[in-house]
C-alpha cells in the first residue's frame, strides 16, 4: 500500500509551484538592491497574479472536462444500452 505519484500531475504541480516562487524571488533581490517597498509589494502582487491566472489557464483542462470527453462518454454510454 504505498504511495503512487502520477508523474503528469507531478510535473504540472512542480510547474505551478515554480511559477508561483518566482515573484517573491525577485522580491529579495528588489529588497537587497534597495528598491522601495511599494515598488516591491506592486511588483510581487502583479507577478503572483500573472502567475496564478497562467496556472488557471495551465490548468483548465484538468478540472473542466471539455464537451469532447463528454460527447464521447455519452455515446460509449448509448451504444452499451442498445
């Protein structure tokens, strides 16, 4: 009873969460350089909200079945009644 990770869901998880660590990244370095906070808080937020709708974009799929998927299954369906 061990543990399965599905690589495809991994990769895209790995994905997300790279996305995501680059804006606050960037952050330390604005922040070492001597940058203004406002700058810095305006530029982390605007990052993290680019990366958070390309991860919605990214992964859409996964959570909203296309009608494709859904037409196939519905005929697979009508085609074992008959």
């Amino acid at each position: 009873m061990g543990i399965s990770i599905n690589t495809e869901y991994g990769m895209k998880a790995l994905i997300s969460a790279l996305g995501l660590m680059i804006a606050p990244i960037i952050g330390i370095f604005l922040r070492l350089s001597q940058a203004n906070g406002f700058l810095i808080g305006s530029i982390v937020s605007i990052l993290n909200i680019g990366a958070l709708i390309g991860i919605g974009f990214y992964l859409k799929n996964d959570f909203i079945p296309s009608e494709q998927k859904n037409l196939g299954e519905s005929e697979k369906q009508e085609k074992s009644s008959k």
